[in-house]
C-alpha cells in the first residue's frame, strides 16, 4: 500500500481573471491571475466523479511558463514512474539471479549494472520517502 494519493494525476490550469489570495501565517498574497501567471493545478479525479483532489501546485513566481509546464509534466506521472521503477528493480533483481544462477556476468558486466540498479534502487528509496 503506498502512502501518496495513487493515481492517474492530471494537470489544471487555474482560472484566469479572478484574484489569487494566498495566507501564510499573518501575510496575505493576493494577485490577479492571467494565463501567465496562472499556477497549474496537479490534480486526481475523486472516485465520486465529482471534483478533484489537489496534488500540487506549480506556481508561476520567479519561473518562466516553459519552465512551469515542464516541471508539471514531470510531476503529473509520478505515480506511473514509480510503478514502472518498481518493475525495473523486480526485473533487475531477477536477471541479476538469472546471471549469477549460470555464471554468466562478467565483472565488466556488474560494473555496468550496478550504477543503474543503485540509481533506480534510490529513486525507488526517495520516492516512497523511506530513506529518511
């Protein structure tokens, strides 16, 4: 069971012509938002149909929009990217016992491996948040 909202995740764009207000302790931020200043809502449906849970919030502050759009794309498959993390680790594991099983990896081949079974091992660790 994972502790983040499963997904799919889906982007939104807040809408425009209306004012943002933001309340941080005893400040309050408030705005006009435009179609560039719009933050893009990282959202999932709720099992009802109706309405959505927020994920996240990509603002539009000190970014440009090519760089907000990016970082929501990069955002909204979260859930899918750590699944498919998990098969390739599941995957690893098993060609790595298959290897060892026949004797077949040489040590050049563990020298490939081993830096890309780490790599996916920690975004797996930092992901689920259990490296803490």
């Amino acid at each position: 069971m994972t502790k983040h909202t499963p997904g799919p995740w889906e982007q939104r764009e807040a809408k425009t012509g209306f004012m943002s207000r933001l309340r941080l302790g005893f400040f309050l931020f408030q705005r006009s938002l435009t179609k560039d200043s719009a933050p893009i809502w990282i959202t999932r449906k709720k099992e009802s149909g109706e309405g959505a849970w927020l994920i996240a919030i990509v603002t539009r502050h000190k970014s440009t929009a090519d760089q907000d759009e990016a970082n929501a794309d990069l955002i909204t498959p979260a859930p899918e990217l750590l699944e498919a993390l998990k098969k390739a680790e599941t995957l690893l594991n098993h060609m790595g016992d298959i290897l060892n099983g026949l004797d077949a990896g040489t040590a050049e081949d563990v020298a490939m491996a081993a830096p890309i079974f780490e790599a996916v091992r920690a975004a797996i660790i930092k992901a689920e948040g259990t490296g803490k």
